[in-house]
C-alpha cells in the first residue's frame, strides 16, 4: 500500500481531518465526495470498512465494505492536487485484493467525461448511471392512497425488523439497498439528521406495505442556496406493485416536507429504472445531475 496509511479503526481526530477536506472540496465543487455510508462506515465499531488518508491530509479514499466481496469506493481530492487521485486509487485497490479481492464499485458524483476516461485508463467499466432528480415544493396535489391503506411515522426501537424485511424484498438485488440489517437501520437513527416524523410507514391488512423515509439537507451557501428536502430511501413491497403506493408514498413524503418550509425536494433513482424515472418525470421532476458508477473486479493477492 506504499506511503498511505490504511485505517481500520476511526480515531476522532481522523474523522475532522476528513470532514474538513470533504468540505474543502464540496466547497470548491459543489458535491459531495462522500455519501452517508461511508460516514456511517467511519463511526461504527470494528466494522469493515477502509480508508486511506495521505500524511499531507491532502487526499483521502473511502472503502465501503457492506457485503462480502463487495467494495464502494469513493475518493475526495483537495484541488489543486490532483495528481494524488491515482496513487490512492492504486492503493485502495491493492487493500481490496490483501483482503480477498471482489468487485469494486467507483462512484463519480455529478461525472464528466474525464471521469469516464481516467476509469477507463484504470481497467473500470461503466455499470450504472445515478440520477439527482428535483422538484419544486409543494406539489400541487397531496397522496392519494389506495383503499384500506393508512401511514404513520416510524418509531424507533419497534419498527426495525419489520422495515428491513420490506425494504430487502423491495430492493432484492439492488447493490446498495437490498441488503439492510436492522444494526445498520439503528447506526442512522444515530446520525444528527435522523427524523423518525419524516420516515412514513404505510401499512394495509396484511402488514407494512412500503416506506417513504426524508432527510433535510441545510442550505449550503453559494452552491446550494436554499435547504434540500431528499426522499433518502423509498419502497413498497413487490406485493403491492401496481396499486399506486409508490406515487402515494412519494407524494406524502414531499408533502411533509413542504410542511417543514422546504421548497425544493430531490432524489436519486437508477437511470435503468424506467417506472421509477417515469412516475417521478410525471410529478414533475427534472433532473440535476448524473453520477456515475465504474465496476472492476479485483483479485486476491496471492
């Protein structure tokens, strides 16, 4: 792994360090290099996930390691600095095959063409397109849910175990979403931004039928002016399909939303997610940026 210190274990002190440079470059950027799972990843307990954070503080790569042969890896570089990306890159791709190699998923967030063309170079392939879709809140009608269907907020501590069964089955083979646990579920009831009267659970006579769960996001001034209410994680179980819940679901949580003064929701969806795309084009979503994700599969070392 040459120079670059691997981490296992999250000291406080290596979190600042790698907050302030994700903000530095969200700042300069306007995005994010980091997702909620590898901030989830940095502060659970002996969990699987790797990082490596160059001495200089200049550069540091996440490795998300949920499932077994499965990495996420996602990169932040201060600007200016560029020439680090593929060193780290080199390296969290030599930690992925000392611990048993697998497939690895690189996310560009809001990617361009040079993105595709430095994956490229390292043997990455294109694998999925991720779409921020937003829209203008509130919505001029509010859900109508099919018959025999109510909702109520989620309540920490007894909704759990039931959610992640639906969720999984809603996302069965999804590489992100469909393999929850309740320990995981329980890690971002932890999180500062964790609201359980924004996670709606909609039930009918036989049981939990979907979810829409909310985040507010805080205005971040000049590049996001105004606060962003998300829909983070929304489902229904397959069993469903084809009575309207999505959009129900969908138009109640952005409804809660607008009752917190938010004016502008957003989401991410697949781009190969025709029905999905399609119901949120025709609530009137357009869409704000493409993130891309590059698969490679890595070798053990031997």
């Amino acid at each position: 792994m040459g120079s670059i210190p691997v981490l296992r274990e999250f000291s406080a002190t290596d979190i600042a360090r790698i907050r302030a440079l994700a903000d530095e470059v969200e700042t300069a950027t306007g995005v994010a290099p980091f997702g909620d799972d590898a901030w989830t990843g940095m502060h659970a307990a002996h969990g699987r996930d790797r990082g490596l954070l160059t001495t200089s503080g200049d550069a540091y790569a996440h490795l998300a390691h949920h499932h077994d042969r499965e990495w996420s890896l996602e990169l932040a570089v201060r600007p200016g600095t560029a020439d680090a990306r593929d060193e780290l890159q080199r390296a969290a791709l030599e930690v992925v095959a000392a611990e048993g190699g697998g497939r690895v998923t690189l996310w560009a967030h809001d990617g361009t063409a040079d993105d595709d063309a430095r994956a490229r170079a390292a043997g990455f392939g294109l694998e999925r397109e991720l779409l921020q879709l937003r829209v203008a809140l509130p919505l001029a009608d509010g859900p109508r849910w099919p018959d025999g269907t109510t909702a109520r907020a989620f309540v920490p501590g007894h909704d759990e175990a039931a959610w992640v069964v639906v969720n999984n089955r809603a996302f069965a083979g999804h590489p992100e979403q469909g393999a929850w646990t309740v320990d995981m579920l329980r890690a971002r009831e932890q999180e500062p931004w964790f609201d359980p009267d924004g996670f709606l659970l909609a039930f009918d006579a036989d049981g939990l039928a979907g979810s829409c769960w909310t985040k507010v996001h805080p205005a971040q001034p000049p590049h996001e002016p105004q606060p962003l209410g998300e829909i983070y994680v929304i489902g229904a179980d397959p069993s469903r399909h084809g009575r309207g819940l999505g959009r129900a679901l969908t138009t109640a949580g952005l409804a809660h939303l607008a009752t917190r003064g938010i004016t502008v929701g957003m989401l991410f969806v697949d781009a190969a997610n025709e029905a999905a795309v399609g119901l949120y084009r025709a609530l009137g979503f357009v869409t704000h940026r493409t993130d891309r994700a590059y698969g490679l599969d890595v070798g053990a070392s031997p």
